[in-house]
C-alpha cells in the first residue's frame, strides 16, 4: 500500500497560540499544513487563565519588565533574548487587539477607557493584560477565526506526527528537514507531508508528570522529535510546577490562576493560618519555583494532601467578575470561593527548557523552525516568570515567520520511502502501554519532582533506561497508535529531563535538589548531544 502523499511550502505541527501565529504571520501566497492531535482548541493556549505580560502602562517601563525577568529567571536568562522579547511585547498586544481580542477594560476617573492590568508572581508591576480568566481561551478563538481569511492554511484535525524526515535519514547530503510521517487518527494510516519549512510548535512536556495542570497533547512530541532528528535540547531539568491546580476528583487538571494571588488571595494552611511569608518577604507573590516548594513543604511536613487558597475576604461581585471561570467552575463542585477557600496542590504546568533556537526559531537543523513551549530560547532561564509564555510564543513565531519568508526553500524533489508497516501487527498486549505510562509518571513525580535527590534521580534513570528498551522493542513489532507515539516521546523526554537533573550539581530556579542545596558561582545551561551528532 502506498503511502498518502501532502506537499505544502510549510508544515506546522500544532495548533497553539505559537503555530496559529505562525500560519498567519506568513504570506497567503504560502500553502501551509497545520497538524492538529485532537481539535484545533485542544491545546494548552486554550486553558491558559492568566494573560500576556507587556510594558502598556506609562509608570512601567522594558528596563523593568527585562529586570523582573531576569530576576525571576535565577541568573541563567539571556539578556539579549529577554530584551528581545520586551521590545516586542507592545506589537503583540496591538495586533492581538486588532484580530478582535476581547481584553478586559477600566473605566478611569475621568471616564476613559483603559486596559485592565493584573499583577502576577514576579511581576514589579501591574503589567498582565487579560481577559477575564479566560485569556488563552479568548487569543486562540479570535486567532482561528482569522483562518476564515486564510484559504492558503490547511488544517487537519486528529492527525499526530510519528518522526521528522531529514535528508540524511533517506540517503542525500545535508540534514535538512523535508518533512515527517504523520499518524491519521481516523484511518489509523501513516501520511507523508512534505514541506519546504517544518516548524514545530508543539507545545510542552508535562504530561509526563502524574499531576499537571496541561491538557493531554502535551506529551513532548516536537523536543522528541527533534532530539531524534538531530537537535539540542538544553536546560530541560526546568520543569514548572504551578503552586496551585484544584485539588477535587472530579476536576483534573483545572488550574487557579495565579492572578487570584495578584489580586489579593491567601495561601493558608488547614487551620487557617498564612505560611508564606515564612519562606519569601515577597508571600503568596513570590515566584512560582518558591511557592511551589513552600507549598510541598507544608504539605509534607504536615501530612496533608491539599491547602487552601482564600480570596473570600475580597467583595462577592469582585470575584465574580475577575474570576468568571474559576468561580462557575468551583460552584458546579460545590465550592463557593465567595464564601469559602480553594482546596489546591502544585501540578507540573511548563517545560522551561526544550530545543534549542535562536531568535528566529531556527533549529540546528536547516529549514527546521521551532517555537513556543517546545523551545529553549533563553528566555525563561531557571524559571519562567508567569505571563511570559504567551507572549514568547507570539513574538517568536513572528519572527520565525518572517525568516521563513527570507530563506530559501529546500528541495522538495526528494524521494522520500513509504512509511512501511509489513513486517508489524496488531498488538494484542496494549496493557503494556498503559503500565508503563502509569509506571512514567509516577517514578517521574515521586523521584524528579518539585524536591529531587541525587538516589531518587538514579533510580529514575535506571527505571526509563529499561521502560525505553521495552517500548523501543514493542514499537518495532506492533502497528503504532496515538498512544504508542505518546508513550515512545514521554521516554525520550523523561530521559532528557533526568540527564539534565543529573548534570546540574546545584539548586537553582525550578531545580532543588537536597544533596546540592547551594547555588554555583558560575552557572551554565545544560546542553544535551544526540549521540550521533557529539
């Protein structure tokens, strides 16, 4: 059977904020695929709460978003980068507003209308422009309407990448990046898309966390992909942990957006009391790899499987109107945070580290573009500083756009093999994926978690060495499914995260470590090799 074909000028693969920018930052002239997992609104950009951090207000200013990032990113930002991105900040918000977005507004005392700005973790000022505490939600719905405009964007629904194709892997000179296999959920057959440019936005990792505030497409595919076809990867050991996702059986993964705390609420113990100032003259604003810890702290030293999170001492009609989807969510379960506090723990929230670009999105390997969660830019450094997520994946998709438009394209003419499954069949023994993905995440979460030891990261290591080998074997003998795709990338990026824990002998931003509990005079990204390319 032969292999169904695509040929496009650019293949994106995601659907987030990153790859949705992306598509219309480029020509109309540009015929694009853009690859969706599961629908277009089932990425991580749909549930972000909290906003996009930019310098709109005149007593802000770049100097002082650039400190804050610094500051919160625990001396291993790029100055360069992070600049980079301030700069760039106003123009992402004003096209924002020009596609529609709906941000919220203040009237003033003398009856103009302003943006309503929120204050978060690691913010010196109030710089969070939002939408209610549906930001993401309300970006991504005005960006996929604009497709309406684009009939040069091909969007295919419940497809998901198996491996990029590189010109090495099939024989001819060079690696550049030609395309990938792609899995079609519907018709559970492997399709080529050949491309002239391939930009992966793809988004994070942390479903490779038993708990995590992300939605189930974040199970690395781009940084595995790409380590698999040749990239670096640096600084994966950053893995942020959000101080506050609801604790209740029937809300997994709901996250409480840390604009509560911007806005005023309390973290609190079960007996009612603060704890926070205890750890950070900041309190509940301390960034978030401090709040985290202070939280898993409390929770271990007390036995307890949740705190609270109070904002019910502010106004009913406040809550309720910053707060429209945090309230609606917790009152369908029986929780009035009018009236009554939040019961909360940390979850895994954001991959801090990834492939490596530079401001342009370029990878190590030509006509390969990576942007969003996916990618170390050097940005974040130790610890993302919230609402910088947004507005990282929108500025750096735009200038990968523009660097798309600027550079040649490859040969599209490759002869490229059919994606061959004769010699697998279908598996009978799929219980062996759902055990290891169980086994995966819960070592990952008990051994590198929020605190790590240097035992409890050779334990890990040892664990997915075996994992890897028995899903390694079961990959080349069964036919694939989305799954099996999942499964084989949270390996490769469960490895990448604990070799990376491993090297860095310190704590430092996201990663604590008891045995290395001080910070190194000197400290350097980790950078990791493929193999065959040290």
């Amino acid at each position: 059977m032969n292999t169904k074909s695509h040929i496009h000028d650019v293949l994106i693969i995601g659907s987030g904020a990153a790859g949705m920018t992306t598509a219309l930052k480029l020509p109309k002239s540009y015929s694009i695929a853009m690859l969706c997992k599961q629908a277009t609104n089932e990425g991580s950009t749909y549930y972000a709460q909290g906003g996009v951090a930019a310098v709109l207000d005149e007593y802000d200013s770049i100097e002082s978003h650039i400190d804050d990032t610094l500051d919160a990113g625990a001396g291993l930002c790029q100055e360069d980068v992070v600049r980079f991105t301030v700069e760039n900040s106003t123009d992402v918000v004003n096209w924002l507003v020009e596609l529609g977005v709906d941000f919220d507004t203040e009237i003033q005392p003398d009856g103009s209308k302003e943006f309503h700005l929120t204050k978060e973790g690691g913010h010196s000022h109030r710089r969070v422009i939002h939408a209610a505490d549906a930001t993401g939600r309300e970006i991504a719905s005005k960006l996929e309407q604009r497709f309406e405009q684009h009939e040069n964007v091909e969007i295919f629904e419940h497809f998901v990448a198996v491996d990029l194709i590189t010109t090495d892997r099939i024989g001819q000179s060079g690696n550049a990046c030609i395309g990938a296999y792609v899995l079609n959920l519907k018709t559970q057959h492997v399709e080529l898309f050949r491309a002239k440019h391939v930009v992966l936005a793809t988004g994070g990792a942390s479903k490779v966390y038993l708990y995590t505030s992300n939605p189930d497409t974040a199970s690395g595919d781009g940084i595995a992909m790409a380590w698999r076809a040749g990239c670096r990867v640096a600084n994966m050991e950053f893995n942020q942990f959000h101080p506050t996702c609801l604790y209740h059986p029937e809300a997994r993964s709901f996250l409480i957006s840390e604009a509560l705390r911007g806005e005023g609420a309390y973290l609190k113990l079960p007996d009612g009391s603060r704890f926070m100032d205890k750890f950070d003259e900041r309190g509940e604003l301390a960034p978030r790899d401090i709040v985290a810890r202070a939280i898993d702290h409390e929770m271990k030293r007390l036995g307890c499987d949740f705190i609270h999170l109070d904002i019910s001492h502010k106004p009913a009609e406040f809550i309720k109107s910053h707060f429209p989807t945090i309230y609606q969510k917790c009152l369908s379960l029986g929780i009035d945070i009018t009236q009554s506090p939040i019961p909360i723990v940390p979850a895994a929230h954001y991959t801090c580290g990834g492939i490596m670009t530079d401001t342009n999105g370029r990878t190590d390997i030509p006509h390969l573009y990576a942007v969003g969660e996916s990618t170390y830019t050097g940005l974040h450094g130790a610890n993302r500083m919230a609402s910088n997520s947004l507005l990282e994946c929108m500025v750096f998709a735009t200038s990968a756009a523009a660097n798309i438009q600027n550079t040649p394209a490859t040969n599209s003419d490759w002869k490229i093999p059919d994606w061959d499954e004769s010699q697998v069949t279908d598996s009978d023994e799929d219980v062996v994926i759902s055990h290891n993905w169980e086994e995966l995440r819960r070592f990952m979460w008990d051994y590198v978690g929020i605190v790590r030891t240097s035992k409890r990261l050779q334990r890990a290591r040892r664990r997915v060495q075996l994992l890897n080998q028995e899903v390694a074997e079961y990959y080349s003998n069964y036919k694939i499914s989305s799954d099996l795709i999942e499964l084989r990338n949270l390996m490769t990026v469960a490895d990448l995260i604990i070799r990376s824990a491993i090297q860095r002998k310190e704590s430092r931003g996201l990663h604590y470590t008891l045995d290395f509990p001080d910070l190194n005079d000197d400290p350097q990204d980790t950078v990791l090799v493929p193999p065959r390319f040290g």
